[in-house]
C-alpha cells in the first residue's frame, strides 16, 4: 500500500481519508438509542465531515486502557455537552474476537470502526505507526493530523486542552508554570465549584482552616500496591503528630479514576481529601 502523508498532503475531510483505506461498508458504528433493541447501528462516515476526530487504538485486553478509557469518556461528554465543539472519537479495536470487542464496546458512547473490518484496522495500525494501547491520535477536520501522542494531552489537560493544537498545550503549560511562581493553599486546593475539603465521615472542612499549617498533599492510587503500602506507615505518623499538637494536616490528592476505589480508600484514612468529583485532582496531578 502506497503510504500516505498526513501532514503533507492534508485532505479535504476525514472521509477521504477512510475512504483510501477501502472501510468496510463505508459505515461506522454507534451504540443504539436506548429505545432500539439492536447491539449496534451503523452510522455514514459523513457525519464525520467537519469535526475534528481523535482515532484511538484499544483493545479490551489492554490494561492502560482501563484507567485511561473512563478519563476519556468524561473529556468525551464534557465537549459534546458544550453544543460548540465538533469533535468525535473513533476506535480502531484490536481485541482477540469480536464478543470481546463487543463487551467493550457497548459501554463506550462514541463511535467505532466495525470489527469486522481487520483489513482497515490492520492498515490504520501500519499507518499510524502504532506500537502500544491505547493510543491516540487527533486529526483535525481537514485529515491533518494535530497530535500523535494525544493520549499524553488528554492525560494532563482533559476537555482543557481541546482542540489539542500544540499552541493550545503550549499556552496551557505556560499559564501552568507562571501559576506556580504565585502559588498559595486557596489557589492550589480552592476552584470555582468548592471552598472545603472532605473528611472519611463526610464531613466539610474550609481549605481557610488549613493556613498557617504545614500541609502534606498526597498523591495516591489506591488500587497501587505502593500506595497501599506506604498509606498506613503515614497515617501513623499523622496520628503521632496530631497527638503532639504539630500545627499539620494531610490532603489526600487521589488519582483513582473509580468512584469506589476513592472512597474505600479515604475509608481507611484519618485525613482530608479533595472530592472526587473535583476534576482539580488530575490537574494537581500533573
């Protein structure tokens, strides 16, 4: 096959681009309206014209793409539910059979490219240069490609980083890295939807409590076995320093992509945490 050059020779829409590649039926797939008893229905790459499309390369088997995926649909949402981004995600899958594809699939809310059609999977696999999963790459709505190593701008900057131009994540680190040289406790643990931190009881704390403490930020996976590990060695000093008097508090940062694992491991904690709902978690993170 003829290699094409994305960034040379930019097409006129995403379609030509899947239509060179000879896609099975020239359909892709959705999940059905709730109203619909059917597994899958198909949808027109047309409806692909004049957005800008992130290809992303998973398989079921993979397990990045178990944290990466729910991080992904949130991103996912959050633009479709502004009303002013045109952008879709298209999954290329590479699971081992087609039932496995098709557990997989049917929790995801974007598009897909059937599982069927290995001859395109194979060939956006050679094209792309893929190595690992998941992998991301974002094209904008003329086929060029604006990012090849999308997963790494979705990771640090979420629906943020939209379009994920590189001057959109140049701009954004450097807002990042002027915010540090101003850094105070309200800015690092405030945002605009919340002014408190929360205890295991659920309980309310106002972040204005902590000034004038020393304040350990934790970051934390609870499913990591490190983390685990390292949790109760800390909680016993936090115990030993609270009993002294030491004007000190620890904030739990946690990474968890799952509501359950957060909450089972701030169960086991004497310390405030930020909410998991607050997506300011990921950008501390970075």
């Amino acid at each position: 096959m003829e290699k094409i050059q994305f960034s040379n020779s930019p097409f006129t829409q995403l379609k030509e681009i899947l239509d060179a590649l000879k896609l099975y039926s020239h359909v892709l797939l959705r999940q059905p309206p709730r109203s619909q008893y059917k597994r899958f229905v198909q949808v027109a790459i047309s409806s692909l014209d004049g957005k800008a499309v992130g290809l992303c390369f998973s398989a079921s088997w993979c397990r990045p793409r178990r944290r990466f995926t729910p991080l992904l649909i949130q991103v996912y949402d959050e633009l479709s539910s502004e009303g002013q981004c045109q952008f879709e995600i298209v999954i290329v899958p590479a699971d081992h059979d087609e039932d496995s594809f098709d557990r997989c699939f049917s929790k995801m809310p974007w598009l897909a490219i059937p599982f069927a059609d290995s001859n395109t999977r194979e060939k956006l696999d050679v094209l792309f240069r893929v190595g690992g999963r998941p992998h991301l790459v974002i094209l904008d709505a003329s086929g060029k490609v604006l990012d090849e190593q999308g997963i790494e701008a979705v990771r640090e900057y979420g629906a943020e980083g939209y379009p994920f131009i590189p001057e959109k994540i140049l701009r954004l680190r450097e807002e990042e890295e002027a915010a540090k040289k101003e850094q105070t406790l309200p800015r690092l643990l405030v945002s605009p939807a919340r002014d408190y931190l929360i205890s295991n009881d659920g309980s309310k704390v106002a972040v204005s409590d902590l000034e004038g403490k020393i304040v350990v930020m934790y970051f934390s996976i609870g499913t990591f076995t490190c983390c685990a590990e390292f949790a109760p060695v800390l909680a016993q000093i936090y115990r030993k320093l609270k009993e002294a008097g030491e004007s000190f508090e620890v904030v739990l940062v946690s990474l968890d992509d799952e509501e359950s694992s957060y909450e089972q491991e701030l169960a086991s904690m004497p310390w405030l945490a930020i909410p998991f709902e607050d997506k300011s978690r990921q950008k501390l993170g970075r």
